[in-house]
C-alpha cells in the first residue's frame, strides 16, 4: 500500500459604552463606502502622491458584477463584515466606524481538471449571513481535495467508499468500512486503516465517506470558523503567510487574532458583503 499524508459576540450593540469595552483593532484606514479604498496595491510617488494600481476583471461582465457588489456593500448599514476580494481585506463595520480591519487570503481563481470533472475556486460575490459559528473546528475535505491529491501523485481517482460496499484489492484484500473507519478485510478479520493517511491500493486513491474519522482533518481551519452557507467559510489557517493573498479553494482566511475578533464578537445573523 502507498499512502500520502494529508497536506495539510459583539452582541448587536446596544449603547456607544458596549462598543468602547469592546476589543478593537484600530486600522490604518477604515472603510467608509464607495469613496474609500485601502491602501493595499497602490503605487507611490516620489511626490509623496499615490494612485491605486488598477482592479483586474476577466471581462465586462465580470467588472459589472463586481460594481453591482460593491455598491450593495456601500449602502449596506448597521453590524456588518465587508470583505474586498480584490483588496484581499476585510472589515467589521458598525455604522460608518470600522471596529476591524484585517488582510486575507481569498480564492486563487484557478481550475482544477481531472478525467470528466471540473472545479474552478472562487468565492462568490454577493450578501451572505453568518449562519453558525464553530470553535476548534474539523475540516471534512470536498471531493476536488481527492482529485487534487490524485493528479499531483499521478494516482487514479477510486470511488467514494460506502458502508456495506467493500472494494475487492488486486491481492484479494477487502477494502470496508466499519465503525466510522475505513480498513481492510482479510481472513474474515478487519484492521483499521491510519486515520491520518490517505488511503491508496493499486495505484488508486479512494474517497472515504463523510463522517468517517478518515474524513476529518484537524487543525485546517485554524481555532476558529464563521459558517456563511454552500461550504464558504470565513476561517484561521495554519498558512499564516497565506494571508494577503489569492490562496485558497473559496473560502476567507484570516490571522489567528482576526478570526478570534470575529468568533468571539459576530453574533449569528450578521450580513456578511463581499464583492
């Protein structure tokens, strides 16, 4: 067998007291709508002048969707988190005061092929609500980490396994699942598989189910995650020199000290704006 190791609540404010106690991070430059941008991408003068380096746009369309974003974003009011994929930055915003202002990394904008299927990593543009919050989190890798693994190996891409649906092995060797572990059946008897390995026979590398301990990866979403629906994340990361730039597969990461900002003072059903 070859195997590969995994590669791996501001309460809605209620007085102007509640927000002074609260922890802030004081940003250089907060966001204030559509007359303000950051700082990030500009280029500076001798004269001391700057102009900001220009937005890149795969088409007309494509800058037309991002405009209708932003000014959803511009007009948007109240406890809010706006987050500029352009920028790689995010905000928390209390009317026009920006209580939080932090660099991200945000989707690479690539697209992975492998056989019949295709993903293409973006994070959509658009109003999202923050649906759950999750301390210590455990990832469930999406199928494209499979199929990602498999072509940087050059391995075969094997079926989802499935409980009551062993695989027979070309040594005669069943491969099962059972008890929420993957293993292996031989002589009538079961051996678990190690639980922080990927799991390859034959050249192959097969898929275990959702909710199997082979499933779960500890640790890649960082301390803390923000649930926005449809598997986008805001989330910490272990690749902390990730931040800032276009690195994931779609969702938001932050620092450490950001996502814990965020955790511990964005209640559930807070609007989250990106564009």
């Amino acid at each position: 067998m070859r195997s590969f190791r995994i590669q791996q609540t501001l309460a809605i404010l209620g007085t102007t007291a509640a927000l002074i106690a609260a922890p802030v991070c004081v940003p250089a430059q907060g966001y204030q709508g559509a007359n303000d941008y950051s700082q990030r991408g500009t280029d500076t003068s001798d004269n001391g002048s700057s102009s900001r380096a220009a937005y890149s746009f795969k088409n007309r369309d494509d800058s037309l969707d991002w405009a209708r974003a932003r000014k959803v974003a511009d007009k948007s009011g109240g406890f809010r988190v706006v987050v500029s994929l352009q920028d790689k930055h995010l905000w928390a915003i209390v009317g026009r005061d920006t209580v939080l202002s932090a660099p991200a990394a945000v989707a690479k904008g690539t697209t992975l092929k492998f056989g019949k299927q295709k993903w293409t990593f973006t994070t959509p543009r658009g109003a999202r609500t923050v649906l759950g919050k999750e301390a210590d989190p455990v990832w469930q890798p999406p199928e494209w980490l499979y199929a990602e693994t498999a072509k940087e190996n050059g391995l075969k891409l094997g079926k989802t396994l499935a409980v009551g649906h062993p695989v027979k092995l070309s040594d005669g060797r069943l491969l099962a699942v059972k008890n929420d572990v993957v293993g292996v059946i031989q002589n009538g008897e079961f051996a678990e598989l190690p639980t922080d390995e990927h799991i390859v026979f034959d050249n192959t590398l097969y898929i275990p189910p959702l909710g199997t301990k082979n499933r779960k990866v500890e640790g890649e979403l960082g301390k803390y995650r923000l649930i926005l629906g449809e598997g986008y994340l805001l989330h910490g990361t272990p690749y902390q020199d990730s931040i800032g730039l276009a690195a994931t597969h779609g969702c938001v990461r932050l620092r450490d000290e950001d996502i814990e900002w965020l955790y511990e003072h964005i209640p559930v059903g807070t609007k989250v704006y990106i564009y």
